[in-house]
C-alpha cells in the first residue's frame, strides 16, 4: 500500500483511554466518561509502545460473506471515522448550541416530569413538545439559546437536527433555528 493512505489510518491514542482487543473482532475502548465497543470489518494493528492503532484494508475472513476488493477501501475509511469518534466520545463531552432567531420564537425546558421536554414556540398555532433523552443534557440560559452536552456525538446530532427541522432557516428574512457558527446569505426580495 503507498504511505499517503497509510497515513490515513492511523489513529493516535490519547494517554487516558485503555484498548482492548478481543478475537471476536470487537474493539473495545475505556476512557474517563465510559466504555464503548465497535465490531470491526478489517483488520487492525495495535501499538502499545507507540499509542496507535494503524487500520488495514486486508478483509477480516468470515465464512459465508466475501468482500470485494473496491469496497475494502471504503470500509477501511469508515472504521477509521468511527474509532475517532468514539475515541472522542469517551475521552470528552460532546456539546451543541442553536440559537432561535425569530420575533416570538422561543424554547421552553420543562422539567417537572420525570423526564425533561423541550417546549418550541415557533410561530406555528400550536407549541412543540420534544422528549429530550436521559443520557443528554440540556440547558437554556435564554429563550433564544438551547444547550446540549452529551456523550453520544450521533445522538446529539439527530436530536439537534430534529428541532432544527421544525424551523430550517429562511432565506429571505434570516428567521429560524440556526447552529452556533451557522450563517446564511440573505437573498433580496422582489422590487414592486
């Protein structure tokens, strides 16, 4: 293989997350916020003297299933992408803002259940109510500002994207649920 995508693969280890791999072709990885397992598809090498663990593209051998050789690459990549992110999960939290920007528009924490709901106000003629999941934590310090910390990166993002669908932005008047950073360009209306 050349080194350019060798180098692709290589996945360094922070000091505070443990490594462990099973015959099973379970890679399992322990870290300060928790233990998360992946099962593996390709081959792995691990370093321990080097804290790294270098991905292969050699198909893990199974019986029935026989990969082909264009696909190895491309499984390659995505157990590369997956092990980062669980190494991302397990050593720090996750975390994700949206701002509300409309005039009326607002969220609303509800806590006097035994689980959290998220209220939305967001110029329809009735409010949102979204179940907000146990392991997640959230928080709004304003009405126009929505927190959210977790250990689940996947998580996170499905349930930010679910608010943010009720209200995607608009383009003529910047009103919405946007993402922190996000911007959009305002487009001009018709001339009368």
């Amino acid at each position: 293989m050349p080194i350019k995508t060798l180098k692709k693969n290589i996945i360094k280890i922070p000091k505070n997350i443990s490594v462990y791999y099973c015959e099973n072709f379970i890679l399992t990885l322990v870290g300060p916020l928790g233990i998360k397992s992946i099962i593996l598809h390709t081959q792995i090498k691990l370093f321990s003297e080097k804290n790294y663990i270098l991905v292969t593209r050699l198909p893990i051998l199974v019986k029935k299933k026989k990969i082909k050789n264009p696909f190895l690459k491309i499984l390659a990549n995505t157990c590369v992408s997956v092990i980062k992110q669980i190494i991302q999960e397990v050593s720090k939290k996750v975390k994700q803002k949206l701002n509300i920007i409309g005039v009326g528009y607002r969220a609303i924490l509800l806590t006097n259940f035994s689980f959290k709901i998220l209220q939305l106000k967001l110029g329809y003629s009735h409010f949102i109510f979204i179940k907000i999941p146990k392991d997640l934590t959230i928080l709004s310090t304003k009405p126009t500002k929505v927190f959210f910390y977790g250990n689940s990166q996947q998580k996170i993002n499905k349930l930010v994207f679910l608010i943010k669908s009720y209200k995607m932005p608009e383009p003529y008047k910047g009103k919405g649920i946007f993402y922190f950073n996000e911007q959009i360009n305002l487009k001009k209306g018709k001339k009368v």
